[in-house]
C-alpha cells in the first residue's frame, strides 16, 4: 500500500508539471510479435503520442487494467491484427484535449473493450452493438493503454463517477463490465443460486453484484488463495476445481479459458438452468454427454464483448454497491511481469498497471 500511495504521488507531481504541455512523445509498452509471456514480448519504448483524430479525445492515461484478453493477444492465440501494438483496454485516462463540450479537458473516463462500432451493420441497427460485424477493440485492432497516453473515439468513453477512483475504476472496465453481462446472458434473476467457476478478476467484481441481489454463491476454483478471497468476499460455498457445489445451480458462469470447466459446470447445472462462458478463447470444448447434462432445456451460452448500456448500468452500480476490487499494481516498466503474474494465477483480484 506504501508503494501505491508513492506512485500515485509521483504521478500527480508529474500529472501537475505536464498539464499544460502539449504531448509529444510517450512511454508504451509495444507489441511486435506475439510470443510466450516468459520471453517478456513486449518492449518498453518511447514512441511519437497518439496524434488527435476528429470524433477522439486523447487521454493521458491514470491507470490501466490488465485483462486476459492481453494475456492471449501477447501470446498470440488471437491473430495479429497491427504489426505494432500497445494492449491495454480498462483504461481510465483524463481527457487532455477533448474539443468537446461534453467531454472538457481533464474530465476522467473509461474506455473499454469495445473502442468503436459500424453503427450499419444488421447487428447494430437491431441494438446488438456488442455482436457488431466491424467493430474495434482497443487494445487490440488499435492501439491501448499499456502508455502514457492513449485515442478514443468521443462515443465509447464513459465517464467516471467519482466515488471510484483510478486504480479501482481500472478493473471495472472490462472484467466488471463483462462479467456484469454475464450475469445478463445468464438471466439471473433476485435470489438465484448461482455458481461462479474460475475466480479471477471478473468473478471477484461479480459475486459484490450477486450478493446485492440476494444470490446464493457458489464459487469453484482452482488456487488456495483464490479460495480464500472467495470466502472472505461471502460465497456461500468455495471448493476447488475438482469440488461439485452442494446444491442444483440455476446458473452458473465460467471465467477460466477452459473447456473442462465448462463441462464441468454444466453438470451442475438443474434442468432450465443456463451457463454463461465469460471467455474469449477455450483450450478445447471437450465432448460430452448430451443426454445427462445438456437434454432437460439446459443452455449455454457464450458472452461476447459488451454494449454501452452495460458500461453505464456496471459503472452506476458499482458506485450504488460501492463496488471496491482488490487491486495489486505494476508500472508500465513492469507490463510483462504484470501478465506473467496473471497466467500464473499469482494475482488474486486484478491487476492494473500505472504509467
Ligand atoms: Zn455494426
Ligand atoms: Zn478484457
């Protein structure tokens, strides 16, 4: 906490010195070519700053969430989509040149996961934003917050209520968001008992949602201390990996990039009951039996990126819970070992690195 509260002072020192510095040059952290997160792929380099583009605000960025979204851009199981990339998309930034009534300078935002859409495609003009067949990804089809600075479309910034400040706003911007649409896909409903499996990032902002509306939770991972924090944030029932919840779920979610653990959730599953899988890539969906665990109108169901409605809706309840995640932070020197930490399962809560 020492550690936190010096960098946070560093920077406000420096926020103070810059702001009326017009920004040429920034720190990043840059993707070349995607490689096992041991090999440290990504080099921390100064690069020319985002050059302002109309319908964008440039932000300085505060702090910046690390997502395992990253995690497998870096190592290459989504396909390279720049030749050049800085990753990063739980992004608080402070607008520096916003040129826009409703956006001044220095007013603080989130970005997201989703930068940008086509607004034409079918899926848009139905209200599907998030199945948009052109969209952007920040972080990933353009450049993200792992730097000092960072360009955002005006439209897909959210602004931030004060209550939360940067480094716990920074997981709410995709681990919250996401998994609060996963408890949408899910249809959970007051009361419901629920069964979250994997308890990273996204679960641990999940289960304060759920026990505000009266869920039971039940919460299966792997990791003792992953465990523990399950328990110390009031599931009603933690077990590992291996461990089935007590009782029939009426929904379950997955969070681990595994297609084991969906099986094994769906086998927890009662009849009716729906699985949400909050993940953007599966090692493999294994086969499994049809007749015991899907029949008796079981669902499953992927979740796939977020609207802005669930942005707004997540970022109001998080301040109405007060939702507070456990956060562990890294500077943007030390973005590699920040991912590294993630897929060792090393960082209980999230992760958010500061530049
Ligand atoms: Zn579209
Ligand atoms: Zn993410």
């Amino acid at each position: 906490m020492r550690d936190i509260e010096k960098t946070l002072e560093r920077r406000a020192r420096r926020d103070r010195r810059e702001k009326h510095r017009s920004i040429e040059s920034m720190k990043a952290a840059v993707l070349s070519s995607p490689a096992a997160i041991s090999n440290r792929p990504l080099r921390i380099q100064d690069v020319p700053a985002p050059e302002p583009e109309p319908g964008h605000v440039l932000l300085r960025v505060r702090a910046c969430g690390v997502c395992r979204t990253d995690l497998h851009i870096v190592e290459g199981e989504l396909p390279v989509r720049r030749e050049a990339l800085i990753p990063g998309h739980q992004i608080v930034g402070e607008i520096a040149n916003g040129g826009q009534p409703e956006l001044p300078a220095g007013m603080r935002v989130g970005v997201s996961w989703i930068g940008g859409i086509d607004g034409t495609c079918w899926y848009c003009r139905q209200g599907f934003e998030n199945l948009c067949d052109a969209p952007t990804f920040t972080g990933y089809t353009v450049n993200g917050g792992y730097a000092e600075c960072a360009l955002a479309r005006a439209d897909f910034v959210f602004p931030l209520p004060e209550s939360l400040d940067d480094l716990h706003a920074a997981p709410l911007l995709c681990a919250g968001i996401i998994g609060f649409r996963s408890l949408r896909v899910a249809g959970v409903q007051q009361g419901d008992r629920v069964g979250l499996f994997g308890f990273g990032a996204s679960a641990h902002l999940v289960i304060a949602v759920l026990k505000s509306w009266q869920c039971k939770t039940y919460v299966s991972t792997r990791g003792e201390s992953h465990r523990k924090l399950a328990a110390s944030l009031g599931a009603d029932w933690v077990g590992s990996e291996h461990d089935k919840p007590p009782v029939e779920l009426d929904r379950a979610i997955t969070f681990a990039p595994s297609g084991d653990v969906v099986v094994a959730a769906l086998s927890s599953l009662r009849k009716g009951g729906v699985l949400a899988i909050n993940a953007i890539h599966l090692d493999r969906m294994p086969q499994f039996d049809y007749d015991r665990l899907l029949w008796g109108e079981r669902q499953i169901r992927s979740v796939a990126n977020m609207t802005r409605q669930d942005a707004r809706d997540l970022l109001r309840i998080a301040a109405e819970i007060p939702l507070h995640p456990k956060v562990t932070l890294f500077p943007l020197d030390q973005a590699n070992e920040a991912l590294l930490a993630l897929k060792n399962d090393a960082i209980d809560g999230a992760a958010v690195i500061v530049p």
